[in-house]
C-alpha cells in the first residue's frame, strides 16, 4: 500500500520563512515605495537630478568593495556612500556626482597601478562599469530633462542586471547587497520611465 501524495501546499514555505529568505528585496520594494511617497509628484527635471547625482554611487560601491577584497565590507560601504549622497548637496559648492566620479577615478587609478584582490580581470570588468554607469549618469545630467530620465533608467535597470549577475556569480558584493540593489535599481528605472 502506497502513501498518499502530499498536499502541494504542504511544500509551499510559510510567508514568514519566504521573508526571511527574500529580505533584500522586501526591503528594496519598501525603500523605493517611500521614496515614491516622500517625492510625491515630482517634475521630471528634479527626479533627473536626483537620480542621476545617485547613480555614480553604484558603481562605486564595487569599486571600494573590490579594492577591499571583502564581500561582508558592502553594506557598511554603503552606509558611507548613502552619508556622503545625502549631505554632500549641503555644502552647494560641488555637485555630488562629481565627487563620487572623481573618487571612482581614484579607485580606478589605485587598482591599475596596485592591483586588486580579484586580479585584473575583476578589475577590468569593475572598471568597465564604472565607466559606462557614471558616464550615463553624466549624459543624464547634461541633457534636456526628457531625455536625461531615459539615459537615467538605461542606467538604473543596466545595473539592476549588474547586480543580478553578480548575485547569481556571487562575485565581488554581498549577495544580499546584489539582490536588494538589483530591485531597487530595476524600480527606479521604472518610476523614472513613468514620470509625468
């Protein structure tokens, strides 16, 4: 006599242990839906300056995290890099996309001439990135607002999928960095492609 065949609920994870499992991204979904409420209606050219001053700490954040050669530094990297983000416009003298490109340039120099944990190749890829994400951002900045929000969101959801590929390579971040800013990055895109 056969058992009969379990309950296809009964392999269904309790919502709480799936939470557990999926933090980062719950957290993301709420962070970016404050942010959404905190903004309000935002004009188009605000939004652009926002996250377009912003998306330079993305790349940045590998950049530091890949110098220091330890995954577990990324959320205290970030911590800094969300301090600087948010009190460098109080100062009114330098834009703070240029001073998170400027440091990225650092790092860059710094790993060429240094080397890096994860070797050149790491490197290279890391660098690349850097590259192609402050140089949207910059594009964004300096162009008409309608178009800069597309620039942006190319930019935002690009390194929604950097993310993605590192989480599922478990390179360079923290896995639970990679996925909480991978969602936040693919939502951004959106809010910005849906501005009004």
């Amino acid at each position: 006599m056969t058992s009969p065949a379990p309950h296809p609920a009964a392999h269904r994870p309790h919502p709480a242990a799936m939470l557990k499992r999926r933090w980062p991204t719950a957290l993301a979904a709420a962070v970016v839906a404050l942010n959404v409420t905190a903004s309000g209606s935002q004009d188009v050219a605000d939004a652009v300056g926002g996250f377009g001053e912003t998306l330079p700490l993305l790349p940045l954040i590998y950049l530091v995290v890949n110098q220091i050669g330890k995954p577990q530094a990324t959320w205290p990297v970030l911590g800094a890099g969300l301090v600087a983000v948010f009190a460098l416009p109080f100062q009114d003298v330098i834009a703070p996309s240029t001073v998170l490109i400027a440091l990225s340039s650092v790092l860059l120099a710094w790993g060429a001439v240094r080397g890096t944990p994860h070797g050149r190749t790491a490197f290279g890829v890391q660098a690349a990135g850097a590259l192609l994400f402050c140089g949207l951002a910059l594009a964004g900045l300096t162009v008409d607002p309608d178009l800069g929000r597309y620039l942006l969101a190319a930019g935002w959801f690009c390194h929604g999928i950097w993310d993605f590929v590192h989480l599922r390579l478990d390179k360079v971040v923290s896995r639970t960095f990679a996925e909480w800013c991978g969602v936040i990055d693919v939502l951004v895109a959106v809010q910005l492609l849906f501005l009004v």
